[in-house]
C-alpha cells in the first residue's frame, strides 16, 4: 500500500504516482525541485482503493525531484507520505 513514482528516471512526457486511498477523499501531491520551490501541485478527488496521479513531466526540466503525498479523508482524517525523490531525464 505504499505510493511510488514510476518509472523513474522519467524518459517520456508522462509519468504516474500509485498509491492507495483508505475511503474517499482527496489526494494531494506536491512536488519540489532539490531548492525547495514548489514546482508542481495536483489535487484530485479519488475514490477508495488502488489510485494514480498523471505527471506531465515533458514540461518538467530534467533533474531530481522530491515529493509528498497527502491524503485528506472525507470522513475527516488525514495522512502524509515521507517525502521521496524521483528523477526526470529527458
């Protein structure tokens, strides 16, 4: 049940972050260059189970990135991922 990044170094125009929602809610990912500035936001409402986020990381310049996944339940819960790196080359 733990969210990934794939496939990473990210060649292509699009790439996709898997994980799992608990119950429905909303899942949020924030990603980072290696300064610290937020470089891309998305936030999606998802339903419970098996999920995934597309990244169009063809307009991402190439280097490493860190991300977070959190998840805000709808019946009021929350969780927050560690924070992991994944890499654009292109």
């Amino acid at each position: 049940g733990e969210d990934h990044f794939f496939p990473s170094p990210a060649t292509g125009d699009w790439a996709d972050f898997a994980y799992c929602m608990e119950s429905p809610g909303t899942a949020r990912i924030r990603i980072y260059n290696t300064v610290g500035d937020l470089a891309v936001k998305l936030e999606y409402a998802k339903g419970a189970g098996a999920q995934s986020t597309a990244l169009n990381t063809g307009r991402m310049a190439p280097g490493v990135y860190l991300y977070l996944l959190e998840k805000d339940y709808d019946n009021g819960t929350s969780s927050k991922s560690a924070v992991k790196k994944f890499v654009v080359n292109h």
